[in-house]
C-alpha cells in the first residue's frame, strides 16, 4: 500500500478519503492514478471539478471527491497549501471526521491520539468484549488510549489494521458485534447506483435535459429529477435553461 510509504500528508490525506466503505485493491490503482493527474494538494484545489470527478470515477461515493476538492481548496485559502497537523484545525476542514482527522495527525505527523476504524475495532472487541454484542466504540476507545504507542502511533495503528484483517479472515468477523456495524446494501439496482451513472453521464454529455438524461440511461424521469435536485444542492451540478452539467468549480 504505496501511502504506507510516505509521509507526505497530501498523500496521506488522499489515501484517508479514498479508503472510507471502499475496498484495499479498488483503491490501490486509483491512488496512483490520482496523484499522477494531481501531485499536490494546490493542484487539486486548483483543478476543474469535471476532471477531478473523472479521475475518481470507478471508487463510488462521489460526494467524498467534492468534499475533497473543498478540503483542498479550505487548505490552499487558510493554511496557505500546508495541511495543518492538530486534529482541532483538521477538523475544521471539510470532509473530515474525527477518524480521518486522528488518521492524518498519526500517520503524516506521528500525533498520538487514539483513533478506532473498522479493523481496529475488530482487534479490541476480539480480545476484550467477549459474548458482548452491541458494543459502542465509547467502550473501546479507553482501551485504544491506554494500549497506544507513544513514541511510533503510526506503525502501531499499521500493525493493529493488519491484525484485524488477519481476524476478520481467520474468525467471524468481530466488528459485526459492535453498534455501528451495519450490513451494506446491494449497489446493483440502488439509488446510489442511479447517481453514479447519471454523473458519468453528465460527464461525458454535458448539457443533458432531465429527460434526456432519463431516456440515456432509460429509467424513470421522476427518479432522475429528484437526484439531480439533490445533486445541485450538493454541489455537483448547475442548471442552465433547464440543461445540467458539472459544475465546473465549487465557489
């Protein structure tokens, strides 16, 4: 995993938002691909939201690229390009959580805050909450604290993600006993499936009409209209004489 090799935030960064509910091996490629059209963060802030969205097409969850592109931008406009390491001026940025803002601060500035994601949590609930279900991550994170190292939280946490995937092949997956965990639904047929293709579409015919769009992709108008208004509230899309396209920039 090329991220683990670097310690360059931008990088770092990057790997965090492509990661989030996406597979290792989908996102290994397009890692690649991404910084090769985009090498640094002012790039990225300073690109066309078309091409970023184009580059990102094939990792899903389109919202993430956008929020992305804000971050950047966010980064470039008040921390003049450099990524800020505390986890409060992370925080403030868009698009990132307190998983993602723990993440960067430990493994871009070895910061050692304790941080709990899918493999982690599978690692604590294996060895401490035997024949518990429900289990809430406010129960985890002590142990997170107290286990945590110091002096290397990076090749710590590194090592605690491997273990839980080494569990989560070896063993009923322990994460499914925690209170987040949520059985993902099928993509195939889903509204989520509908907003990617229609995207992909606008990307490749700009201008469609919600109609025309509708009769690309052959299914219901009224479901068309309704995800390009959302979509043009999230700030993906913009209007023109009842025609849609990606927007180009986000301000």
């Amino acid at each position: 995993m090329a991220w683990r090799n670097t310690r360059d935030p931008y990088s770092i960064l990057l790997s965090e938002f492509m990661l989030q509910q996406t597979q290792v091996d989908r996102v290994k490629t397009k890692y690649e691909q991404f910084l090769s059209a985009f090498p640094t963060l002012t790039d990225l802030a300073g690109a066309a939201l078309p091409d970023v969205l184009n580059v990102w097409q094939g990792l899903g969850y389109n919202r993430r690229a956008v929020s992305l592109k804000r971050c950047a931008e966010e980064v470039v406009k008040r921390f003049g390009g450099q990524i800020p390491q505390s986890i409060p001026a992370l925080l403030s940025l868009p698009g990132i959580g307190p998983y993602t803002a723990r993440a960067v601060a430990a493994f871009a500035f070895d910061v050692p805050e304790p941080l709990i994601e899918t493999n982690i949590r599978a690692v604590f609930i294996h060895f401490f909450f035997h024949g518990y279900e429900k289990i809430a991550d406010q129960e985890i994170l002590p142990l997170v604290a107290a286990t945590l190292d110091q002096n290397n939280p990076r090749d710590w946490y590194y090592g605690l993600m491997d273990y839980g995937v080494m569990l989560k092949q070896t063993h009923s997956n322990p994460a499914r006993r925690s209170n987040r965990h949520i059985k993902q639904s099928c993509f195939a047929g889903s509204n989520r499936q509908l907003r990617s293709l229609m995207l992909r579409a606008l990307l490749a015919s700009p201008g469609l009409t919600s109609s025309g769009l509708a009769e690309f992709l052959n299914v219901e108008q009224e479901a068309v209209e309704k995800n390009l208004g959302v979509m043009e509230r999230e700030g993906f899309l913009e209007e023109t004489g009842k025609r849609y396209q990606v927007r180009q920039h986000l301000h």
